[in-house]
C-alpha cells in the first residue's frame, strides 16, 4: 500500500464517524454483500460516508491492507474497523450492532433496526 493510499484511508475514517468501503455506492451498490450492509445502515438511518473502490484501485487493495482483512465490504465507526458483511449482519441480527452505536454516539432508528430482528427472526 502506498503512502498516499494509506493517508486517504486514514483521513477519511478520521473525518466520518461511519465510512463503508464497499464496491458501488450507497445509493447503488455494485455486490450483493455490499448491498446488504448498506441496506442495512441506509434502513437504519445512519449516516455515514460511503467509498466506493471500484473506483480506485489503489484504494481497494489498500484498505485490505489497511485493516488487514481480505473482503469488501468494511465497515469503521469512529475510527475503528468493525468487520465485513457477515460481521455487520451478526451484529445486526444479535442487536450487537445498536449497543456499539450507542457506546460510540451514533444516531440511528431503533425501531428500523428491531423491524430488521422482527423480519429475521
């Protein structure tokens, strides 16, 4: 990864305390597992700054190596990256995922993310 790759990265989930790094974007995503978290966040109302890397190359390579884990989608809150699409889904499903936005003051609709655990359950 180069230097600049990782200054991107890391200025980006400075900035936003949500960032999905996810092929497409979140108005339309380009995979299913991309999809799914997005679906995810955007049903929860979450806001949160969405890279596609299908754009850049460097980039897509980058933030694997950057956090160290092979697949995209990855989702950071505050800094710290949480995982992929079955991670986030887990989370969702087991309300792990309401408790981390709650720990770290993040706005979202609980009631979006119950009818989520309602529909799955």
């Amino acid at each position: 990864m180069t230097d600049a790759a990782k200054d991107r990265i890391q200025q980006t989930i400075s900035e936003n305390d949500v960032v999905l790094y996810m092929k497409g974007t979140k108005a339309a995503p380009q995979c299913g597992f991309s999809s799914r978290v997005a679906g995810v966040l955007n049903f929860m109302g979450v806001e949160y700054a969405d890279v596609n890397v299908l754009a850049d190359e460097e980039i897509r390579q980058g933030i694997k190596d950057f956090s160290d884990w092979p697949t995209i989608p990855q989702l950071y809150v505050k800094g710290e990256f949480i995982g992929g699409c079955d991670i986030i889904t887990e989370m969702t499903l087991s309300g792990e995922l309401d408790k981390l936005f709650d720990d770290k003051g993040v706005s979202y609709s609980r009631d979006a993310a119950d009818k989520i655990r309602a529909a799955n359950a």
